[in-house]
C-alpha cells in the first residue's frame, strides 16, 4: 500500500507562488502516473494536472494551464507543483494520487481512475 505526503500549502497574496510537493513511499513510484487534484469547500473534486509514469508526458486542466507545471522526480519518489500567478479562485485542498495502473498509456483525469491519495494540502490565495 503506497503512502502519500502532500507539502508546501500555505497563504499566499494573489499573483504569488507556491510549489507543493508529494512524497511517496514504497519502490514502484516510477511505474505510475501521477496527479494532482483539488477540492474548494461545497464543490466536487476536480483535476489540476498530471505526469505520466516516465514523465515525458504532462496535462493540466485548462483553468490552470500557462500557471502551474506538474513534475517528478523518480529517484526520490516525488512529484511537485509549481503554481504561479495565482488566484483567489485556485484556494482549495490539493490533493496528490497514484493511477490505478502501472506504466498506464492514457491518463485520465477521473479522480476514479486514481486509486491512492494523500490527506491534502491547504492551498489559500488571498485578493
């Protein structure tokens, strides 16, 4: 069972930056897509951006495409997000999670399709 530990949530001013970080346990890290997801209070649960398992392969949601920029790091079993230029509407959980499938060759951005997640991370942009 693979464990994920999201960092690097805070409160930022609108316009500023902040890189959340994922840090997985176990050794099969690198045969998995990676995702990163979030949640604003009295809403579902909605794709931010993902990394395929060798990282040659990136998606973003279209909210945050140009701004954030998903990345891993295999020999430390971690994948980050950088987000810049934020907004008062980017405020929610942020979450990380692991595809159900190894070395899967379409990513899906169904948060159905992600079968471990991590506790999140508190992401708050002010006006």
């Amino acid at each position: 069972q693979v464990q994920l530990v999201e960092s690097g949530g805070g409160l930022v001013q609108a316009g500023g930056s902040l890189r959340l970080s994922c840090a997985a346990s176990g050794r099969t890290f690198s045969d998995y897509a990676m995702g990163w997801f979030r949640q604003a209070p009295g809403k579902d649960r909605e794709f931010v951006a993902a990394t395929s398992w060798s990282g040659g392969s990136t998606y973003y949601a279209d909210s945050v495409k140009g701004r954030f920029t998903i990345s891993r790091d295999n020999a430390k079993n971690t994948v980050y997000l950088q987000m810049n230029s934020l907004k008062p509407e980017d405020t929610a959980v942020y979450y990380c999670a692991r595809e159900r499938r190894p070395r899967s060759l379409v990513i899906s951005p169904s948060p159905a399709d992600f079968g471990s997640w991590g506790q999140g991370t508190q992401v708050t942009v002010s006006a």
